[in-house]
C-alpha cells in the first residue's frame, strides 16, 4: 500500500468560525429587513381591491338616491357609509371610509341626488 501522509491540516480557530457565523447572521438579518420594507411598501392588493370596492359603493348609492347600510362589510374590510346634508337643495355629501383590523385602507367622498325612499 501507499504510504500515508501524515501531515497537519491547519483548521480555524473557534473564535474565527464565530465571528464567520456573526457576519453572516448579519447580511441574512439585513437582506431579510430590506425584503420585507420592499414588500409593505408597494402599493398592495388588497387596496387596490378596497378602492375600486368604494367607488362601487359610491355608484349605487348614487343610483339610489339614499344610504341603505351605515355599516358594510366585504372580505374582512368595514365599509362606513356617513351621509351629510349638503348646502344645495336636494344633494348630499357621502363619504365612505373603508377600514381592516382598525386600519384605514381607503375613503371616498362623493355628492349624489337624494331620492325620497320608502323605509320598511
């Protein structure tokens, strides 16, 4: 057989093999912080979905001509609906705040026509 080498192979130190673990902990912490900051700053579908939702709301209140609900909710999002008289004869002011969790996402502010409606 051959002859073995027995020869020493120098290894790193404990301290290094920290301070290698340490640096790369830290660009993994600040790679992860600057993912998440692209994430929550984009604008999100979730607005996107709300504000196209109010104007709906908008709309059919406009075409009714009164507030049905105070209070919609819509896929975990709360709709309020606040009508305000206005200064011109038979207009209202409706505005429309769209809140999830406690967070406002979106508001509307609209004029429309008041109808006269039969309440039940």
């Amino acid at each position: 057989m051959a002859r073995l080498i027995k020869k020493k192979i120098a290894g790193s130190t404990v301290i290094e093999v920290v301070i290698a673990m340490v640096i790369i902990m830290v660009v993994f912490v600040i790679a992860m912080k600057v993912f998440a900051n692209v994430l929550n700053t984009g604008v999100s579908f979730r607005n996107i979905k709300a504000q196209n939702q109010l104007n709906v709301l908008s709309k059919k209140v406009e075409e009714l001509g009164y507030v049905a609900n105070g209070q919609v909710q819509i896929d975990s999002v709360n709709y309020e609906l606040v009508e305000k008289e206005s200064d011109v004869k038979n207009m209202a002011s409706l505005e429309i705040k769209a809140t999830q969790q406690g967070k406002l996402i979106g508001t509307v502010n609209t004029l429309f026509k008041v109808k006269p409606h039969a309440e039940n």
